[in-house]
C-alpha cells in the first residue's frame, strides 16, 4: 500500500515563495508518474506538473517559469517549488501518484496554500 503526505503549504503574500514536499510511503517499483494538482474554490481540479520515473516534467502554461517540480535521489520525494506566487495560484494542492499495473491511482491528503497580502 503506498501513502503519500504532502507539507509546506501556508499564506504567503503576492510575489513570495513555497515549497511543497510529497513524501511517498510503500512500494514505488517500476513505471510510474507523480503530479501535482490543485483545486480552488468552486473550480475543477487541475494538473500542475507531473515528473515521470525517467525524469521527465511537465508543467502547466498557468505556471511555467514560476513552479518547479523536481525530486529526491531516492525517488520516495517529490518537491513543488513555487516562486513569484499570485493571489489565483491560491488552491488546496494534492500529490498525485500513478504507478503502472496498479489499478488506482493514490492521492495525498492536500495542503493549502494562500496567497494574500
């Protein structure tokens, strides 16, 4: 059973900085994608970026140059670094795991993050 615990959200102001962590837990072999998403009030959720067991990334348009998303050595961590925040990246933000040949998907908990002067 994988689990997975996401930290670091909280209120920064307009132009500041977060960083996000999602710690997974079990047995992560093979293929497989992590991502983040968020979702604001009375919107749908949406994809933030995703890093792949090769090392590849993806981000969305809404926060290219701003978002990072990168990872431990060990794989078991994945870390969204958001620079030059806005009052719309304001959403709760949840960690995202596919592994293949696993039937589900696994999802954290969600953190929140704030952005308001």
């Amino acid at each position: 059973q994988v689990q997975l615990v996401e930290s670091g959200g909280g209120l920064v102001q307009p132009g500041g900085s977060l960083r996000l962590s999602c710690a997974a837990s079990g047995s992560i072999i093979g293929i497989y994608v992590m991502a983040w998403y968020r979702q604001a009030p009375e919107k749908q959720r949406e994809l933030v970026a995703t890093i792949t067991s090769a090392g590849s990334t993806f981000t969305a348009d809404s926060v290219q140059g701003r978002f990072t998303i990168s990872r431990t050595n060990a794989k078991n961590t994945v870390f969204l670094q958001m620079n030059s925040l806005k009052p719309e990246d304001t959403a709760v933000y949840y960690c995202n795991l596919v592994i293949e040949g696993h039937r589900n998907a696994y999802w954290g908990q969600g953190t929140q993050v704030t952005v308001s002067s």
